[in-house]
C-alpha cells in the first residue's frame, strides 16, 4: 500500500485490496511493533499469515488499530478493555445496520 492509499484510509476509505506489513501498520499508526504484537495476541487484530515476518494487515486492521489507540490514549483502557470495547462497537454497528435494514423493508 502506497502513500496515497494510507491517506485514503485516514480519510474514511478503507482499501480491502491492498494489505500492510507489520512495519506499514506500524508507520501509519504511528506505534511500536510491540504495542501491535500485543494487540494480535489479545485477538483485537488478526494478521493473515503464521509468522510476525510475514503478516499482513487489511485496512479493517488499520481502523481496528486506530480505534485501540484511541481508547488507550485517551481514555487509558487497557487491552482487555480495548477488545471488548471493539468488539461492543462493531456490535452495535452491525445491529444499526439491521435495524436500518429491517425499517426499508
């Protein structure tokens, strides 16, 4: 993924083709390597591939990542807390969805 696919993704278009490696997940987030490995371990990401040297990120990881910054840096959750955070807004997400669907219907 390029520069202006990154600067894509920031505005609000996530780019399903194109994957991140651990570092370009690192760099458009600003974090450290460890901080994501963390977050793999916990489960709030899951990488394609066996080996930290050959994951990649979908840009769902991306906005997934972004989110736990967020919640760690300004609300000072911790990892348990950012998975079920995530997992809770996702949730809510998709029953709004429903429901929209289910009122056109």
């Amino acid at each position: 993924m390029n520069s202006n696919n990154l600067f894509l993704v920031h505005t609000g278009t996530i780019i399903e083709d194109d994957y991140l490696t651990l570092e370009q997940l690192c760099n458009a987030c600003s974090v450290h390597a460890d901080w994501l490995i963390n977050l793999v371990e916990e489960g709030i990401i899951e990488p394609d591939g066996k080996e930290s040297a050959t994951w990649r990120f979908s840009g769902a990881c991306l906005v997934r990542v972004r989110s736990a910054l967020n919640l760690e840096r300004d609300l000072g959750v911790n990892m348990a807390g950012i998975a079920l955070a995530l997992d809770l807004l996702e949730e809510l997400d998709r029953l709004r969805t429903q429901l929209k669907t289910s009122r056109h219907a």
